[in-house]
C-alpha cells in the first residue's frame, strides 16, 4: 500500500500532463479525488502498523528502492498527507487567474508522491533518489508563468539545489559503504569501530549530508534562492515554504543525524558544533532580514528561513529532547506557515497588492483574511497558548539542558527573533486592522473582497487546526516524545 500511495499521485500527474482534460470542473475533480485517495492510503498505512519495508524495485544488487513508516517518517508523512488535500482546493481558485493550469495541477499532483517518497523512504538511497526528483518536479513550478523573474529564480533554484545535491551525496555514500547499504535505524548505521578508526572521515561526511540536505533547508549561506522562489504562484510558495521543500531539508537532516551516522558518535564533535552555529546565524539573519523586507511574501520567505533553523538547532542538539522539539516545531511551523502565505496569496490575488504598507485598512475590505493571518501571527510570535509558544519553549528547554555553550547562544539567538518576530508579523496585522483604508486604488471601500469558499475553507480549517494544536500541544508532545525516544 505504501507503494500505491507513492506511484499513484505521480502516475495520475503523468497522466494528466498527456490527457490534458478540456473542463476546469473535470481537471479538479481528478486532482482532488487523487490527492484525497492517496491520503486516505497514506492513513490507512499510519494506522495498519506495519513497519515491514515495501520494495518497489531493486536499484541494483542489495540497493533496493524501498518505503516504510517509522515514527519519525509517520508525522512528517501525516502532515504532508493533511496538507496537500488543502493545499490543492486552494489552488483550484488562485489558479484561475494564473493560466497553465493542467500542466501546474500535473506538477503538484506529482510533487505529492515525490514528497511521500521522502517521508516514507526505508533507506537513504531511497530518500536521496526523491529528495533529486523533487527538485526536478518543483522547479518548473518555481518558474511557472516563465516571467523573466521567474526564470532567474527558477535558475537559481536548481543551481543552488544541484550543489546541495553534489555536496550531500558525499555523505550518501559514505553511509552506503559503512553502514550495510544505509537502511535507517535509530541511533546510526555506522559502528562505534567506524567513529575510532575515521574519526575526520565520519565528521565531514556528516557535515557533507548536513550542508547537502540544508540548501533546501535554506540553512544560511545556502539560503538565497527561497526568498527568490517567493515569486511562483503562492499554492507553490506555500507548500515550498511550509511542506514539499525545506520541510523535506530539515527531515533529511533529522534522518542523516538519528538514523544514519548516528547522534552518540556526532555529539560533543566539532562537527556537531559548526551545524549548531550555522543554524543559529540563521535564525538571526532570516528574522533580521524578515524585519528589513516590504514585499509581504518574501518577509514571509525570510521569517521560514528563521523558523527552519530552530528546528535543524533542536535537531542539532542531539538528544531525545531536542528532537522532540524539533518535530514539535516542525507540525506546529508548517501549519502556521501555509496559513499566512495563504493569506498573503489571497490578498494578492484579490487585490494585486504586495507591498505591506499597501495593507492598510484591509480588514475593512477582506475581513476574514485579515483574521485568519493575525491568528497565524500570533501564533507563530509564540503567544502563549497557541502552538508557537509551545514549541520554542521546548527547543530553547532543550537547549539550555543540553549544557553546549552553542546552545545558551542559539537560546539568546531565539530571545532575539523572538522580538523580531513580534515586529515583522504584528506590523502587517496592525496595518490592517489599525490604519485607515488609504490606498484605495482599484478597490471599493466597503465591498468584501476576501475569496470565495475554495480558498476559505483551507484557510478556516488551517485556522482551527492552529487553535486545537495550542489546546491539546501536551498530549501532541507527549506522542512526539514516544517517537524521539525510539518507542515508535
């Protein structure tokens, strides 16, 4: 079944670029009706309880292409799975106005699979394999539109994604050739014997597979072509931000860290220390920058450059506690993300605004977007009972325990954003709600301009996902604790 849930959302995307269905209502019926199927697959797999690996074929001798679910793959899994239903009737409206709607729909249909081929991969050549494809199936949604921005962000994209590629297979291999072909276990593939004989061999494979894998986690310097990729249409942007890409990075890091080279033989290593200091320059320059940016999708391009690098510094921390903050942050992150690029798509697309100060006023005229975003807002500045708050907590607790001096840094790194925050998301609410509707070009003061249900029911189930997450976090980290403690 892990197989199908796969392969079918690819094949029915091949399928739709060749079909190429005439009627708008038949294209979203078979996109929809796919994505949901393969969800409803990919729950059944979750609550079957088999964690015997499916092989879909064999690469070549003892190197088989093969799917599993373990804890760790079960929630990135479940989250991907959530999403992109939602994610799709979203898009079925926004893409009215954009044009090339089968082969985009096509696309983001077989983005899905590939995604699933990350979460559930049962070995790291698997994971590698997708992690390329995925490149190769988002980047001409980067591009979608072919404007000349589009082109250079989608060039960028793949140059910058290619290098990551060529870097994190140094690491690939070296887990290939030490740990038994690489199939994931927790606590490493490689041996106490490997760590004593090629200490530096061990040390910079693992950093290999760390800044491989962090372009897509957008893991500074590394980190140009996101803000950049802001101009695809927002169903892309979205899912690149919240889901389908850097979510991918920062899983294949948790991956690469806990199931391949294994945290006990990286922790108290150099190695481990410049992974934690990159992460948190990162999560001070993507707020720094988030603050600076006018345009209202790449300050929320900056602000996922700075919540990435809470998650690869709990990750980094190498202990069941960081990674229960890690993937704490990770659900909690990419629910709140999507949510605010989907009301930044809307207000683009209802209005063709994307400067901040062009939002004043703008819950007189899109009162349900406006309140939405500010949900999402507080949400993500880590206002105490909403899911954000939660999950910074837990990773700055982790990382005062851990007694690393990287990670009383990366606490004073997280203080610091945290006001950053506060100013580069609060500022947008207080310019809706709070300023007078001056810009009135093109807009009718008093008629409502926020979508229509395809687009608001993503955004009100989003919402409430947000608000139940904040409600029942102990019982979500309790889950998560299981997981990072190897239970499940």
């Amino acid at each position: 079944m892990l197989c199908l849930a796969v392969f079918l959302p690819i094949v029915a995307g091949l399928l739709l670029l060749g079909l190429r269905p005439k009627s708008r209502a038949t294209r979203e019926i078979l996109v929809e009706g796919v994505t949901i199927a393969t969800s409803l697959i990919v729950l059944y797999c979750l609550t079957s309880g088999s964690k015997e690996p499916a092989i879909a074929f064999m690469l070549m001798k003892d190197m088989p292409i093969a799917f599993a679910i373990d804890g760790l793959g079960g929630v990135f899994t479940a989250l991907v799975a959530f999403l992109w239903p939602l994610a799709a009737l979203y898009g079925f409206e926004y893409m009215e106005h954009e044009g090339g709607e089968n082969h985009f729909f096509a696309l983001y249909t077989i983005t899905y699979g590939v995604t699933l081929g990350i979460s559930t991969a049962a070995n790291i050549m698997t994971m590698y394999i997708f992690y390329e494809f995925l490149t190769l199936c988002t980047m001409p949604l980067v591009m979608h539109g072919t404007s000349r921005e589009a082109v250079k962000a989608g060039h960028q994209y793949m140059k910058y994604s290619f290098f990551g590629a060529a870097v994190g297979f140094v690491g690939v291999m070296i887990i290939v050739a030490f740990g038994e072909g690489g199939a994931f276990a927790m606590g490493g593939v490689l041996s106490e014997a490997f760590a004593q004989e090629h200490p530096l061999l061990l040390r910079i494979g693992y950093l290999s597979a760390f800044a491989g894998f962090g372009v897509k986690a957008a893991i500074f310097p590394m980190h140009a072509w996101l803000p950049r990729a802001s101009v695809a249409p927002t169903p892309v942007t979205a899912l690149l931000h919240a889901v389908a890409v850097v979510k991918s990075g920062v899983f294949a890091i948790m991956r690469v860290t806990y199931f391949s080279f294994g945290a006990q033989l990286l922790r108290g290593t150099w190695a481990q220390h410049i992974a934690m200091a990159l992460a948190v320059a990162t999560i001070v320059y993507g707020s720094t920058m988030a603050v600076r940016e006018h345009h209202f999708k790449r300050r929320l391009a900056y602000s996922t450059i700075s919540n990435l690098s809470y998650i690869v510094l709990a990750a980094c921390l190498m202990t069941a506690e960081g990674l229960t903050a890690a993937l704490a942050h990770m659900v909690f992150h990419a629910l709140i993300k999507i949510t605010l690029f989907f009301c930044a798509g809307a207000v683009l697309m209802k209005t063709h605004k994307t400067q901040i100060e062009s939002l004043r006023g703008f819950s007189n005229v899109m009162p349900f977007t406006c309140a939405v975003y500010t949900v999402g807002a507080l949400a993500l500045m880590g206002t105490p009972l909403l899911p954000g708050f939660v999950s910074k907590w837990m990773i700055g607790t982790a990382a005062v325990s851990s007694g690393y001096v990287m990670g009383y840094v990366g606490v004073a790194a997280i203080l610091i954003s945290a006001v950053l925050t506060a100013i580069y998301l609060m500022s947008v609410s207080f310019f809706m709600h709070f300023r007078p509707l001056e810009d009135t070009e093109g807009l009718i003061e008093g008629k409502n301009y926020d979508p229509t249900w395809k687009m608001k029911l993503p955004l009100a189930i989003l919402t409430a996902a947000i608000i139940l997450c904040g409600v029942f976090s102990n019982d979500i980290v309790l889950k998560l604790a299981t997981v990072a403690a190897g239970v499940i």
